[in-house]
C-alpha cells in the first residue's frame, strides 16, 4: 500500500463503549494508509472518528438548541448566534451551519470503503483474538456506509441541493464538485439503507466471539431501518414532494411499520417517557441509537434558571409549546370542559408537561434549589435579570435535575443526545398513513394499523397514560331508495327504511347535476319523520355553473329545512373536509362498536363479491342494469398459499350470460384479472379467482338466492 498520509490535524475520539468503559484509543494527528491498515487498534479508531463527527443538537448554535429558532423556545440572550435565524441576519453570506463537519466524515468513509480490500492483518493471524478482531473489522465497511449515508442525508437537511460524491477526490477536485439535487441524494441514503440494513447486528451484546461483543454506540440494524424511515418521510414532505404523491408518503408508512415490527420483535419497547431524558438516557428501552456525550454538566450549566449559581437561562418553553399540552381528560387549555383553572393553570396537564418545562412557582428545580422558581418580571429569576426567562419558563428537557453546578459542590452526570427512539416512528407512521389513506381511522392490507391508533400507542405509554384519541366514524352507505320492481328491490327498500331508523345522522346525496324529481321529493318525505339531522350534499357541482348551483340550493331548500347543506365534488375534491367537518360536529360520542382492526362490519367474502359486481357492471352497466348478482361459494387458502375464491355470478337471460362472458371471454377474463388484483391488496395475499356463470330465470324473486346473497330478509 503505497498511499499518502491523508487528512491532517483530525483526532481520534472516543466514543464507543464496551463493559461499561470507554475504548481506549490513542490520540494522533495525521493517518498514514500503512499506519491505520495494518493494525487493528488503528483501523478501529480510524473508523471510530468518523462517528466523531456526529452532531449533538444540545447546543449547536453557541449553547442556543435549534428549538430556539422556531415558535418552541426563545433564547434568553439576545446576542445568542441562534438568533440570527429569527432577527433577519441569516443568510447564505452569514450561514449558521458549516458543511465541513459532514464532508470530513464522508471524505473518511470514502477513503476508507476506497482501500479497505488493501488491509494487511497478515501479522496478527496466530494471535488467539484474531478471527474475532476480523469479524469487527469486516463489519467497518457496513458501519462507514452508514454513516455516510447519515452524513448525507443530514446536509441535504441543511442545505438541500449538495455536492456528492462516493470517491477520494483531491482538493481541487471536491472543490469542483457541483451540487447534486437533494431528491437523488436522499434516494442514494435509502438504497444504502436497503442494501446494508441486513449486514448490521441488530444486537451487539449476543454477538458472542466477536471483537464487538456489548460494544455501546455502534450502529446497528435498527438505526439503519429508521434513517431510511426518516429519510422517505423527508422525500414525502412539501419540501420536495411538490406533487403531493401520495405513494411518497405510502412507501414512508411502510418503511416507519419496519422499523415499529423490528423494534418490539427485538424487545425493543416503549418505557417510561422520562427516562429518554434523565441519567443514562441512552439505556432507555425505546432508543434506537443515540450520541453518547459522557459524563458532563454544560447542558445544565447553559439551561439552569438564572438566579441559581452559575444558571444561564438559555433555552426557554414559549407560551406557544405550554398551551399545546392537553388537561390530563384529552382536552386543550381553552375547550369547554377541560376543567382549566387559571388559578393553578399548570395543573392537571399532559404529564410530559412537567417533564419538559419548568414553571413559575416550581419547587425543587433543579433538586438542590431549597426556593420555588419565580420566574415573573421582578422575581428572583425573572427579568430584568440580564439572561432571565423572557417567556416566563424554563427548559427540564434533556436537563438532569440531579446536577449541581454550584461552584462548591459540582457534579456531573452521562449525558446522551438521542438521535432515534421508537416513539418517534409510531408518529412518523401516524403522519404517513394519515397522508396516504386521507383518513386518521383508514387501514390497508399492508398498513393495518391506523394512523389514530399509532397515535393512540404514544399517548397510552407507561407514564403518560393520556386518552385516547376519539373513535373514527361509522358510515353505512345504504342503496339508492326506489319503488321496488322484484322482492330484491322490496328487501333492498326495507333495508334502508331500517338503516334510517338506527343511525344518529343521515347524508342525503344528490345529484346537481340531476333535476329534482318525484323520487328526491318522495325521500325527503321520508325523512322528515326521522328525528335525526339531515345533511343535504350536492354532488358533481365540477358540472354546472356556479349561477346553476345557487338556483338548485334555493330549490332544495324550500322544500325541506335540512341541518346543513353542502355542495361538493369528489372528483375535485371540492369540499370534502367541509362534509367530514359538519358530520362530525352532530354526532355524539357513543361506545366502542368495531375493534381497532376492522375499518367495516362486511365479512371478507361480502367484499369480494362486491368487488367482482363492480368489475362486471363498469363494462356492462347499459347492457345489464341491476341484472347481476354474485355470490362467493368458496373461500380457503391452499396449501400453496394462494388463497382461492370462487364466486357464482347470476344472471336472468342467456343473452345477458353471453355479454357477460364477452366475445371469447374477454369482459370475464379482465374483470376477474382487476378484481383479482383487487382483492390481492385487499387481502395481502396471492389470490385465485373462479367465476362462474350460471343464468337462474327471476333470481331477484327468489328467497334462498337473496340470502345466499346476503339480503336480509323482511316478513
């Protein structure tokens, strides 16, 4: 290995533990190829800074946290470099982040991954530890992809568009570089991801004879999985899905879902919620991975109130964060009955409250303070104190109230900066599935949890035990009401006239584009005998004009005093929220009527026909109306692990067999091939579909048809 000694003035750091004690490391200021490549010890605290340059966010802007940047904190010191972001100074002559510290740490990935095959352990193989020593070191390759993949994805963060590259370039070279569109080089992080996720242990304590064994600090599977997680959900955002793709954000539900299952199949758990933020925080049950700091007190020292010895203020809860805690019943500050009393305002508060903000008239923060806080103008930690709280609070977040930074009586405790954690990717989930499917209650085959119930886990945690998010709506869609023409149409009639009589709010939907006629005029006397609201939606108004509308709302609304009416269109979307927004606003909170997993009260075989009819009927609904009728006579999974479906569709007349079959089978064979497709999402699994035609003269009067069908029967 003839190379060139490489990257001056870096130091080894370490930050890797393994027993309980820190990896011992020698300290040197330049790296020789032959130096670093030819000893194990080297090679490991080679590998060792590249994990040194991962940034903690306890204080990144000269002691200020980035929540001081945004509507969570406020800085307490005005001349505070965070405060660039807020007081119109930032800009790209006066940035507040250096990309120096990411391209560090790739340019030692790259060196790395580049020269790794020319490695030479040739004098250490009779050593007694040599095949564990290797088993560490063939693992470095998967550790440094990782991190350059993080490094990465963190300067896409910061700086969107920017220069890549997978190779050792010189410095003319890099400085030539020209920026890479940050879509591709967040798509290069997730196939790094997938590409390495299975190399990486996802424990290192069962690791055995392996020079790694309960090494702390390490990457490992787990961590992979959520940058990628984390890394789609980005993709999915505003920032660059400007499309609003909603496959963006199905592929980031599916990748937060892995990272979830592999998490509790690894015994990783949500635990206590403080213990993500006290004494060896980075031993919490739900972390994934985080920077462990050792043993300090800075933090303290920058985030303690003023007024104590040696407090600084720093980075203070804004009246903003304080009021989006819930009361403790699931109700904000200021909705009716949520039982705030302005007299003891920061009682009976979400618990994570007192875990993240410290308040006036607070007892015992830190432990040490015999005083309760006053954080008031004119309190003893208050303003005008130079530094004291200007939003009348706090910081206990990630702070050890167990730390003194009294000048007598010092101490200092680990400290971990936590980079993933479980919580977080229920909550990624929530937001994707909620994106995806448009609804917080919607499920799908390969995302079966909703996004309420992901949101619903957070608030149930071990500490928190917060009420759970309210139930989703039930909807029952019944047929469209006529006179009946067979004993279907009487079953089907009677059926609705039922479901009228059994639900808290009736949706009344027309057609705007339709005149109003005697059958409209016929429901709406029907309905006014029911003592629920009715809400009058017109759709299809993407159809007529706005002077037509107006004119058919006034029609409508002469003949019946409807709760609400609103125009909207599916096609456009037009409206919709509006709708979902005035159903909810007259239900009443009633029990518990499906279990979290059902999102319908229809059998599994009731579906599939329903997806087989609707196949049929968008090919031949002018030929065939209100003829065909399908029935699932079989539905079993097969030792192969298909699953087979036979459904028998009826029809009245030969001629109506014929069409339905279609010339050579054609309408048969691609409405099965859609509803196959169909019912493979539906039920996540492969799928073979039979159909059957069978003609059964004036099937529609016929009873064990209809209840092979599913017609409730009246008598």
């Amino acid at each position: 290995m003839k190379l060139n000694k490489i990257f001056g003035g870096m130091i080894c750091l370490a930050l890797l533990a393994s027993c309980g004690d820190e990896m011992d490391y020698h300290e040197y200021t330049d790296y020789d190829s032959k130096y670093v490549f030819t000893n194990f010890d080297n090679t490991a605290g080679f590998i060792t800074n590249i994990y040194g340059f991962l940034e903690d966010g306890f204080a990144p802007y000269s002691r200020g946290m980035l929540a001081s940047a945004c509507d969570e904190a406020e800085y307490s010191w005005k001349n505070g470099s965070v405060q660039n972001f807020t007081n119109g100074s930032w800009s790209a002559l006066n940035a507040m982040d250096n990309w120096s510290y990411n391209y560090f740490a790739i340019r030692q990935a790259n060196y790395f991954l580049a020269h790794m095959d020319e490695c030479d352990f040739s004098d250490y193989k009779f050593n007694k530890d040599y095949d564990a020593q290797m088993l560490r070191f063939n693992r470095y390759q998967y550790e440094a992809r990782f991190l350059r993949a993080y490094f990465y994805f963190t300067a896409v963060e910061k700086f969107g568009d920017v220069p890549f590259t997978t190779e050792v370039l010189t410095e003319d070279e890099a400085n030539a570089l020209p920026r890479t569109p940050a879509k591709e080089v967040l798509d290069f992080v997730v196939k790094e991801c997938d590409a390495i996720a299975d190399k990486l242990p996802v424990d290192y304590s069962k690791l055995g004879d392996d020079a790694a064994a309960n090494e702390t600090g390490r990457v490992g599977k787990l961590a992979v999985l959520a940058l990628k997680a984390r890394t789609l959900l980005y993709e999915a955002s505003p920032l660059f899905n400007t499309n609003d793709d909603k496959e963006l954000y199905h592929q980031a539900a599916l990748a937060s879902k892995a990272v979830i299952d592999a998490c509790l199949a690894n015994g990783v758990q949500l635990g206590k919620y403080s213990d993500l933020w006290g004494s060896n925080n980075w031993q919490a049950k739900e972390l994934i991975y985080a920077i462990r700091m050792g043993a300090m007190n800075a933090f303290e020292y920058d985030n303690y109130p003023r007024g104590l010895e040696n407090g600084n203020g720093g980075n203070c809860p804004t009246q903003t964060l304080v009021d989006a805690y819930e009361m403790k019943n699931g109700k904000l500050w200021n909705e009716e009955g949520s039982g705030y009393d302005a007299q003891n305002p920061y009682a009976n508060r979400d618990p994570r409250f007192g875990m993240t903000i410290a308040v006036n008239g607070e007892k015992k923060w830190p432990s040490y303070n015999g005083d309760a806080l006053e954080t008031y103008y004119g309190g003893k930690n208050g303003e005008p104190i130079v530094g004291a709280t200007p939003t009348g609070y706090y910081l206990k977040k990630y702070c050890d109230g167990n730390v003194n930074i009294s000048s007598v009586n010092s101490t200092s405790t680990p400290h971990a900066w936590v980079v993933f954690r479980l919580g977080e990717f229920y909550l990624d989930y929530a937001e994707a599935v909620f994106k995806y499917l448009g609804s917080a209650d919607a499920v799908s085959a390969d995302l079966p949890m909703s996004a309420r119930e992901a949101v619903n886990v957070i608030r149930n945690r071990e500490d928190v035990k917060m009420p759970e998010l309210a139930e989703g709506l039930s909807f029952l869609d019944t047929p469209g009401m006529h006179k009946p023409q067979s004993k279907l149409g009487e079953v089907i009639r009677q059926n609705t006239m039922d479901a009228l009589d059994e639900v808290d709010l009736i949706v009344f939907l027309c057609a705007v584009n339709d005149p109003l006629g005697a059958g409209d005029r016929y429901i709406i006397s029907l309905l006014k005998d029911r003592k629920v609201p009715v809400i009058l939606a017109l759709s299809k108004t993407d159809l007529i004009s706005k002077d037509e509308l107006l004119k058919k709302l006034v029609q409508y609304d002469k003949i019946y005093k409807f709760a609400e009416i609103v125009p909207l269109s599916a096609k456009t979307g037009e409206n919709l929220d509006v709708l979902m927004k005035m159903v909810e606003k007259y239900l009443p909170e009633g029990p518990k009527y499906f279990p979290d997993d059902m999102v319908t009260d229809q059998p599994e075989r009731n579906i599939v026909q329903e997806i087989v009819r609707e196949k049929l009927l968008t090919r031949t609904r002018d030929e065939v109306p209100h003829a065909i009728g399908v029935f699932t006579e079989e539905f079993h999974e097969r030792e192969n692990g298909k699953v087979y479906i036979r459904c028998t569709i009826y029809v009245e007349r030969d001629s109506q067999k014929r069409i339905i079959i279609g010339k050579k089978g054609t309408v048969l064979k691609e409405a099965g091939q859609e509803a196959r497709e169909e019912i493979q999402s539906l039920i996540g699994a492969p799928v073979f579909l039979d159909l059957w035609v069978k003609v059964s003269k004036d099937w529609k009067n016929k009873d064990y048809i209809l209840r092979e069908l599913g017609y409730k029967e009246h008598r």
